[in-house]
C-alpha cells in the first residue's frame, strides 16, 4: 500500500495475508532448535514474544526499538524485512543470527538467508509466498544493538550495527555483525572475531574490530554499496563512526555471553 | 535567595486541568481546517521555481480545463481588480496579494487554483507553466547589504529591512581601560516552527461582508488589513480564530487571508486555503543570523564594556523582522550590569522566504552569542562562569545596558534556583520521565555543565480590551481577542475572571476570538496575553463585579461594600444572599457587561526621560548537565532545570506545562534542527520525516523548569511564560558542550556530526595535525 501511495508500480489486485494465523505467530521447531517467525508478525508481537525474547533477543530488541509504537504495532517482521532492508534494524539483526526467510509455494519450500537481499524487495516467483523467518537460536549467545540517532529518539537511525557473538568456544570467532542504514543496501560485516589475535596482543580488541568493520565496510562500498548521505547523516560520517559502534556493540556482546 | 516564592494559589493545585485538555487529547477540538461552509472550493497556490525574476507570462489553459477547476487566477486578476499596487503586512507593507510583476523567492505565489475539491486543485496547479525570467538573487544578509549586492525587492537598492541601533555609556574610554577583551562570532541557521496544525483560510463574501475563518495570532490586526484591502467599513469584516494547533509565532501575520478573500469574491463562491506540510517551509520561517560580540572586562571580572554587531536575513518579506531585529538586539548583551554598550542590529531582505517571529523573538539567536560568550571571557579570566555572572548580572536598582532601569530584577534568582536543582541529589522530578539517569557507560562519554540566562522584552506599548459579561443564567462570558494556541490562555483568563468575581471556573466561559463579538487585542505573542489581556480582563471583571454588586445591593438592601461574594452569590451580613442569575433576571437586560482596557505604556526613566524598552521582563535561566560521546559526536542533555520568573502563577499546570514545553521546544533547534537552502533558495527537509522536532522521548532524564512567584505580600505583576526559558537551552547546552570536551560550536545546530567534526579539528590542532584516536 505504501508502494501505491508514492506511486510505485503495482498490481491490479490485491490479496491481503495479514491474517492469516499460519502467517503469525512465533514457534520452536524442535528438531531444529531454530526459531520460526511467521512473517506477518507483527514487531510489536515479536518484540514481546517470551520465545523470541530467549532465543532471539537481538532480534527482539531490534523489533521494539524499529519505527515507532503506532508503526510497531501494524507493521509485519515480513514486510518490515522486504521493504527496504537498508533501512531496517530488524534486518541487521537478522542477518548478524543468521536468519532466514522460509519461501514456500506449492511444489516445496526454499530457504533465502537474509543477507542475501538484494537492494530492495527479495524475488519470489508468482507461485510463492514468503511464510516466515527462521532464526538459528541465541539463547545464551552474546548480542549487542547499537542504534546512532542524530534527531531525536523519536527518528530513525543514522546508523544501527546489529552484533551477535555466539556462545561457546570461548575463543574470539562467531562475531557476527551486521549494519544497516549505512549505505542503500543491507551491509553484512561478517565475521568479526576473526580480527582479534586469540593471545589478545597487539592494538586494542576495540580498534582492531573497528577496523574489521570498517575494512567490510569499504567492501561492500567496492561491490556497489553506496553509502546514504542525508540530513541525519553525512556518508563521510556514517563511514568514520560504523567501527566505532562495532568495536562497542562487540564489547557488550561479549559482556552479554553466557559464561 | 529572597524576595519570591513558589506559593501555589490556595484552592488550586496541580489536579486542575488546561480547561480545553480533554477536548484537545480526544481530539475534539475545532481547528480551523474543519470548518466547512455551504458551496466551499478549494484553492492552491502555484509557487515560483526561482528566488528572483520577471514573471513573463504564465501558462494557464490546461489548468483552467482541468476537472473540477473554477478558475486560474492569477496577477492579472488582481490588476483587473485595481488591487496591484496593494501590499500588506504587519510591521512593513511589502507583501502582494498575489506575485504581478515580479518573483522575490522560490515558492512565491504567482497564480492561485480553485477547484471543486482540493486534490483537484493539487492537480491542476501542477499544469500550470511558468515563464518567469530568472534574475540573480541573493541569500546572505551581509551579501545583501554589501553596496553592490542585486535588489531584492525594485524600489529598495540597499536591500535594508531595518536598522536599530542604541549606544550608551562611554564606549572609547571604556575600550581603552579594559583588563581584557575579547571578540567573537557565532550564527544561527534557519529552522521551521512546524506547529502541528499548518496555516488554513476560509473566506466567503455574503451582501458585502467578508467572513473568514483563519489561523491567526493576530485577528484583530489581520481584520485592519482586509479593511483597509478591501475598502470596507469596519462592521463589513467578521473574523473568526478558532482555537490552534500551535503558533510559536509563525501565524503572528496576515499571510493569505488577503488572496483567499480576494479569490472568494473573484469567483463567487466560499474558498479555502490550507497549507500542505511543504509550503509551511516557504510560508515563514526563522531568521539566520550572525552575530558579532565584543566585551572588556576589569581584573576583578567585571564587564566595563560589550557591542555587538547583529545581521539578520529577513528572506523577502518583512514579516515581524523590524521586532526580531530590535529584540535581538537588545537581549544580545544579556542582562548584566555594563558601563558603555553599543548595538547595531540590521535586518536585510534576502531571495529566501520569507522569515517571521518566532518562539524567542530573535532573543534565541541573541542569547546563542551573548551567553556563550559570557562563558569564554570568564574562562580567560579563569573564573567560574556562575560565579562571573553572579558578579554581573544587574539587580534592583540597576540599570540595563540600555540605560534604563532594570526595574523588578530577578535574573539572579532565577540563576540560583536553576543551579541548585542542577546541584540538587533530589530534584523535583514530578516532570521527568520514568528513565533512569544514564551513566558514562563508556570511555568517549564526557560530562559537562552549562548555564544560561535570558532576557527577553514585551512588545511596549501595546493594547488590550476585555470584556467580561454576566448572562442571564447566571454564567459568565469572558471575550477577547486572545488566541488559543494550546497555550492555555483560556483557563488562564476565566481564572482570572472567576477569581475576580468570586466564582468557580463551570461558571466561567472564555470566548475565542470573533471580531464582531470580542473587542480588539494587539498580538497573541510576546509571551504577553497572561500578562496585558489578563489584566483587561482583571479589570473588566471588576468593572462587572461593581455592577452586579449595586444590583444585588438593591435586591439586598444593603451597600453594595457590605456585600461579600462566595460561589457566584453576593451576600449580605446578615446571611440573606441573592445569586448572580437572580441579580441578572432582575435588571431584565440580555445581558450584565463589564468593559477595561489595559494599555502597557512605556514607563518614562525619571533620569534621562526616555521611553523604556519594555514594560517589563521575560526573565529565565538554566542549567543544564550533558554527556558528549567523542567518537560520535552525540550530545544527550541528561539533566535540565530552568526557572523562570512568574512575578503571580496563574495556572499552576499552565505554567509548569509552559516552562517545560519551552526546553523541550529548544532541544531540537540546539541539537539538530536546521534549514538548508539550495542554490534557487529552496528550502530542505520540507517534510516532517526529515524535519524532525523532538518528542517526550527526547526530554531529559532529570528535568525541571519552576516557575518563580513574588511573596504574596508584595507586588504580583502576572508574567507569560511562553518564551521566558527557550532562548537559554541553546547557549547552556552550548556551555556545557564546551565544558565536557573543550571544544567551542559557534553554530546551531550541535548536530554529533558537527560537533565530531569540532572535536577531531581540535584533537588535530593539538596534536599538530594527527588525527584523532
């Protein structure tokens, strides 16, 4: 509907899934330990969901803080994810868990990691349906949600850099992060933990994950990102601070993990 | 401290409510947007492209056939009419009805639309092609006012708006006697008011008289214009305000009602006028400014000296730009005692839009430069900035730096309580959100505390009629021009009435403005309604009690000083009583009236027989605690506590709610509101996705903003609180920004960006040119 309002190509007809209860909802699949999001969740279901807050609180927290209360409460985990992932704080959560959508149709279904995104909205062929999102669990994983708010708490970000450290091992890999209103496309900084030196010396963990995240940055830049330069931020500032908010969200990621 | 209190009024307390609250939040309020009169069309501006040109010829033919279009109008139907030469405005008549001969900024009207419904006046509008042949134009005021600057307006070659200018005191000698001085400079940017309600106007022409409802802070001086437009006889203009969403100052001039009266009469019908969120950025604005300040000071840490230089961009219309010169100027040099002081103030026109009053009346940009300043000569003296200005500030007895009296001085009070709720471990936190108070939960997180403190004048000499009437059923009617912008001057007024009179509020009715039945009121502005129409109305209530006591003397029997009043019941002393209803069904007139005028006149110095420059002053400060993030730039003002001078509270939630909603209102035009214009003049963000105002989400943690009443056995002069604190968020978060990390903004807004950019400049200046860590 927001398409059709700013006068986007759209089609003749419409077929509302909204409820759909296949559709909604937040479940565990046993078999998996992943977490199924039914895509027409609301954010505000999902943000207060006692599953998804155990398995998924990155996502959970990126949910309550997206949009606004009224938009929380309408807006879809779906709708939220395909329409402009860019500009998405549940999408950088998702794609630092690992999370994917579940595309299904009738012969099957098929699973889209959600940093596979392309810039806009994910192509699904005529017979599809996207019916929810599969999250690897988190529980007792590390998590971290750093959202750079140049106008007010009221606005969207200038920046959010999505953060999730997963549990065990002890060592320093499995940090993955991930940002978004940073450039016009969803920017998946990858693994982080691989900059930090297991004996812990040389420059600081902070600086080195800083440039990590800075180093993907400018990949991503190099593959076709194009960082958005708008009245919130500059792309020059956007670009000098995504490895300061890692280097923090990794430390309180880190903190977060359960021993 | 001594000489106030904060007494709250016996019998009212906090549990009283704004009188309209409920109707507001229920969103029942009539605004004017939902007025609708029989057989109404809608009209649409088109707008110029350019900031400067000739308008060459418009092309109108696919507009006019549009669907639902009435008709085009456009300069040649104002010259038809005879009315081309017209020019109308507040404090300058430079504004046309509509652009004839020439464009002076992009989003000048040329042409108006009117249609059957408004989305086909939108459509239409956009059909219209125009031929304006494009001139060179100019934006900054010290680029206008240079002597080979292009002319804005034919007829004014120097581009000067308005020049104000006052000296005082020996100012050579004092130069040279001066331990230190120092000279800085600062700007402010241009910003929107964006009250939530935009500018609408409905107008209808019935046997030659015009009705018009219209968002107006003004409608008596809005009625005087469409008088004078249209030829008319006063009894001819009927002007209605219904209560506004908001103002702050940008509805405080005739802007459409002119056009949209004359397009009702060209086309025979009603028509109305509302704005879309983009034109209220080409509609008004707020003035950039830059500021020049100079200031001397002695070795004990007192100024003998301050001048300042002020250059204000007025865009291409005047405005209230002649009231924002002055009153910047003469806030600029703050309220401190100074020996020889000397302003210059200059307003230019610019190719921008026009930029009108705002909240603050320029004390805002004044106070960014004067009290940052005041900051960095008591750091070249190494002195606490609190303490420097405890020394300076003026006090009873005093004179300002204008030379005049500083009359009932409370500045120093206002400084100290707002400090000590800063310094308090238990502030008073009925107003603060539920947040906890953050701490440095990182490294780059440095805190810092600022004040500010403001002075700010009221519009002298201006004038206010009231009058208060007792109706048959025994209630009252308060009438006056005072304009309902949420600000709450209704409760304000019927208290005022009801105390007067002796009876309770749901026997009190205030009645919004409708020139044929409430008298003539100068301006809803200036912070001065409380003060000058409460006091007509104060006056008018008294002038009916006298009336309503004779009659219930004759009812009674007995003098009417030996009555006393209780309940809406006058009441002799030996307990025989008579209510208001009876005393009005017996004197069998529709209706009981008393009538006052109250005049502000400017108090005459009795030693140099001058006018003084207000009669009296808006008088704030705060203190504020900030924490700056070094690596982002982000600054969060965790703790805010204003205070403000009351003189007597009215309405204890009204002037709590003032107070707050004057920080809160400034936080957003200190950390991020900012108005950008391309290279055609063109205004950005014009959309309130990108143009943000702060919300509750943002009010600091701790937060309080007291209103300071004098002792109940001395003088009460009733004071507004609408702009009393706005002006001092800026330059004591500003302080407090410069206090945290050592770096000095010398522009608005302190966006993260800009102060990052600030701080990495410092660090590489320190270092020696290495960049920041």
């Amino acid at each position: 509907m927001l398409a059709r309002r700013l006068g986007k190509p759209t089609g003749d007809r419409w077929i509302s899934v909204g409820r759909l209860p296949e559709l909604r909802g937040v479940d565990l699949d046993t078999s998996t330990g992943d977490l199924a999001i039914g895509a027409a969740t609301t954010l505000v279901d999902l943000a207060s969901s006692p599953l998804a807050r155990i398995h998924a609180p990155l996502l959970t927290a990126a949910a309550g803080a997206a949009a606004s209360a009224g938009i929380r409460s309408i807006a879809t985990i779906g709708g939220n994810l395909l329409d402009t992932p860019s500009a998405s704080d549940p999408a950088a959560a998702a794609v630092a868990l690992g999370a994917s959508f579940v595309v299904r149709s009738a012969v099957g279904e098929r699973l889209v990691p959600v940093r596979a995104l392309p810039v806009s909205t994910l192509a699904v062929e005529a017979n599809e349906l996207v019916v929810s999102l599969r999250v690897p669990s988190g529980a007792g994983a590390g998590w971290s949600l750093q959202r750079l708010q140049t106008q007010g708490r009221g606005d969207r970000p200038a920046l959010t850099v999505a953060v999730h450290v997963a549990t065990g091992g002890g060592g320093p890999a499995g940090i993955r992060a991930a940002a978004t209103f940073l450039a016009d496309r969803l920017v998946d900084l990858g693994d982080l933990g691989g900059a930090v030196p297991a004996d812990g010396r040389g420059p600081s963990t902070a600086a080195l994950i800083a440039d990590a995240a800075l180093a993907a940055t400018d990949r991503a830049l190099q593959a076709g990102a194009v960082l958005l330069d708008d009245t919130r931020a500059s792309a020059g500032y956007r670009r000098a601070v995504v490895g300061v908010l890692a280097a923090r969200a990794v430390a309180e990621a880190s903190g977060r993990r359960a021993a | 401290m001594t000489g106030h209190s904060e007494r709250r009024w016996a019998g009212l307390d906090s549990s009283d409510p704004m009188m309209d609250a409920l109707e507001r939040v229920t969103g029942r309020t009539r605004y004017a947007i939902d007025v609708t009169v029989p057989g109404m069309a809608h009209v649409v501006l088109v707008r110029s492209p350019v900031p400067a040109g000739r308008i060459r010829r418009l092309e109108t033919d696919a507009a006019s056939r549009a669907a639902g279009v009435l008709r085009v109008v456009t300069g040649e139907d104002v010259e038809a009419a005879g009315l081309a030469g017209v020019r109308f405005g507040t404090m300058a008549k430079d504004q046309p009805i509509l652009g004839v001969e020439y464009v002076s900024f992009a989003g000048d009207a040329i042409a108006a639309v009117v249609a059957e419904t408004a989305a086909q006046a939108h459509a239409a509008a956009a059909l219209v092609v125009p031929h304006i042949e494009r001139a060179s134009a100019v934006f900054d005021p010290d680029e206008a006012l240079a002597a080979d600057a292009v002319t804005v307006h034919p007829g004014r070659p120097d581009n000067v708006l308005g020049r104000w200018q006052l000296a005082n005191g020996a100012l050579a000698s004092a130069r040279s006697e001066a331990a230190f001085r120092m000279r800085h400079e600062f700007s402010s940017p241009a910003a929107q008011h964006v009250s939530l309600e935009p500018h609408v106007c409905l107008a209808r022409w019935e046997d030659g008289q015009l009705e018009t409802w219209t968002t107006s802070q003004n409608p008596s001086r809005v009625a005087e214009e469409l008088i004078r437009i249209f030829n008319l006889e006063a009894g001819q203009v009927r002007l209605h305000v219904p209560s506004l969403g908001g103002a702050y100052g940008g509805k405080n001039h005739a802007k459409h009602e002119p056009l949209v009266a004359f397009v009702a009469r060209l086309v025979g019908r009603p028509v109305r006028l509302a704005n879309r969120r983009e034109d209220e950025f080409v509609t008004v604005t707020k003035h950039p400014a830059r500021i020049s300040i100079e200031s001397g000071v002695d070795h004990g840490g007192r100024f003998v000296y301050r001048t300042a230089r002020l250059r204000w961009s007025g865009g291409a219309h005047a405005l209230s730009s002649l009231a924002v010169m002055r009153a910047g100027g003469i806030a600029v040099l703050g309220p401190y005692r100074i020996p020889a002081a000397e302003v210059e103030s200059v307003v230019a026109y610019t190719n921008l839009p026009p930029a009108g009053s705002f909240r603050g009346l320029g004390v805002n940009q004044a106070a960014w430069a004067g009290e940052q300043q005041v900051d960095l000569v008591a750091a070249e003296l190494g002195l606490d900035p609190i303490e420097f200005r405890r020394r300076n500030l003026v006090r009873a007895g005093d004179r300002l730096w204008t030379g005049e009296p500083a009359g009932d001085a409370r500045w120093l009070d206002c400084l100290e309580r707002a400090v000590a709720d800063l310094e308090s471990a238990t502030p008073d936190r009925r107003a603060s959100r539920p947040r906890p108070e953050p701490g440095l939960d990182h490294p780059d997180r440095r805190r810092g505390r600022g004040v500010a403190v403001v002075m700010k004048h009221t519009i002298t000499p201006s004038r206010s009629e009231a009058v208060v009437a007792l109706r048959p059923d025994g209630h009252v009617e308060v009438r006056t021009s005072a304009v309902d912008m949420g600000q709450g001057s209704p409760t304000v007024l019927a208290r005022i009435a009801g105390r007067a009179l002796g009876i309770g509020l749901d026997r009190v009715h205030p009645i919004l403005p409708d020139t044929a039945i409430t008298p003539f009121d100068a301006t809803s502005s200036s912070s001065r309604v409380t003060f000058a129409v409460g006091e007509a109305v104060e006056r008018a209530a008294r002038d009916l009690l006298d009336r309503l006591l004779e009659a219930a003397s004759v009812a009674l029997g007995v003098p009417p000083d030996e009555l006393h009043r209780s309940d809406g019941r006058s009441i002799a002393p030996d307990g025989r009583q008579v209510d208001d209803a009876a005393v009005a069904a017996r004197i069998r007139l529709p209706e009981l009236t008393g009538t006052a005028t109250f005049v502000n006149e400017p108090a005459e110095d009795v030693e140099t027989g001058k006018p003084v420059s207000s009669s009296h002053w808006h008088q704030g400060a705060l203190a504020v605690q900030v924490a700056v993030d070094r690596a982002t730039g982000v600054v969060e003002i965790e703790r805010a506590h204003g205070a403000a001078w009351a003189g007597e509270v009215v309405s204890v939630p009204g002037a709590r709610l003032q107070n707050e909603g004057n920080v809160i209102f400034g936080l957003g035009q200190t950390l991020w509101e900012r108005l950008e214009f391309d290279a055609d003049g063109r205004p950005s963000p014009v959309t309130m996705l990108d143009y943000r105002i702060p919300s509750l989400l943002d009010v600091p943690a701790a937060f309080t903003a007291v209103a300071l009443e004098a002792e109940p056995s001395g003088h009460r002069e009733r004071h507004g609180l609408g702009e009393s604190l706005i002006p001092a968020v800026a330059p004591a978060v500003g302080n407090a920004v410069a206090a945290a990390v050592d770096v000095r903004l010398v522009d608005l807004p302190l966006h993260p960006e800009r102060v990052r950019a600030a701080i990495v400049a410092a660090d590489e200046s320190r270092n020696g040119g290495a960049t920041m860590a």
